[in-house]
C-alpha cells in the first residue's frame, strides 16, 4: 500500500508542475470519445505543442488544493482530459473548442489563463482570439497596408511631377 500511496504523491507533483509550467490549462470532459477521435485529438494537440493527460480527478484536486486554482475544484466532476498548453497559452483552447464542434461527446468545461481560473464561456472566447501566428499575420498586413498607401502617394506626385526620381 506504501507504494501506491507513493506513487499517488508523484503524481499530483507532476500535476502541480505541469500547471505551473504551462501557458494556459482546459479542462474538458471526453465521456463518449473513441479511441480514433482521441487519437486525432493527441495528433492535433501535438503539432501545436499541447499535451494531453488524463489524470483523476481527485490527483488534480490534492495537486491545486490550497493555492491559487482551487476554485477549479468544484467543476472536476467526470471524466476529464487535461489539455497543457506549453508555447501557445491560446492553442488548447482552440484545438479542444474545433475538435468539440466536430465532436459533440468532447465537453469543455473550464481552465487556468493567465494564472486564473475560467469558466466555460471564457474558454470559447480565448478560443476565439487570434493564436501568435495569427496576430502576427493580422500585424503584417496592417503594416504593409500603410507601406502600399505610401508608396502609392510617392508614386502619384512622381507621376505629377511633383518630386523628381
């Protein structure tokens, strides 16, 4: 019995550390997920630097118990997948809310951004915003929209020959 109780200590160490670690954590219920679609999921969060874990629900609970998540205790009811998002503190939220419209079985039900506990609708929200990459595209382009302005009106008083070449 000392072993298991041993094992069960390392575990919610783990847990406790993966939080801390992580950019963003979502919580979602995968009762009725098959063994295909959770693969498909694993592969989709991998390429976007997101683990996925499935851990009891009670490990959880004793590994955020007294700190500043233990707010998020209430809502672990079920079978939960545990989504850490490592690079990207937006990509759990947008694989796990794309993944839960083609499949209705995956249940998001809160997380942990910026160091705060969220509900359901503020996880539909983050997953929402615009991943880095995407900020940073949207960024360009507003960039290179006033470059083209630009340059268009030097070429216009060129062309009128307002400025010499």
């Amino acid at each position: 019995m000392g072993v298991l109780k041993d094992n069960k200590k390392i575990v919610v160490k783990e847990i406790a550390e993966k939080i801390k670690k992580a950019q963003s954590v979502i919580v979602a219920n995968y009762e009725g997920i098959n063994v295909k679609q959770f693969q498909a999921l694993r592969k989709a969060a991998k390429n976007e630097d997101v683990e996925l874990k499935v851990y009891k629900n009670r490990l959880v609970i004793k590994a955020i118990d007294g700190g500043e998540f233990k707010e998020l205790s209430s809502k672990l009811v079920g079978a939960n997948l545990y989504a850490f998002a490592n690079s990207d503190p937006i990509s759990a939220a947008k694989i796990l809310a794309t993944f839960a419209k083609k499949n209705k079985e995956l249940e998001l039900i809160a997380g942990i951004f910026e160091k705060k506990v969220i509900n359901y609708d503020e996880v539909m929200e983050i997953a929402l915003l615009p991943s880095y990459e995407e900020a940073l595209t949207i960024l360009a382009g507003s960039l290179q929209g006033a470059v083209r302005q630009v340059a268009v009106g030097l070429k216009m008083l060129v062309d009128e020959n307002h400025i010499k070449e």
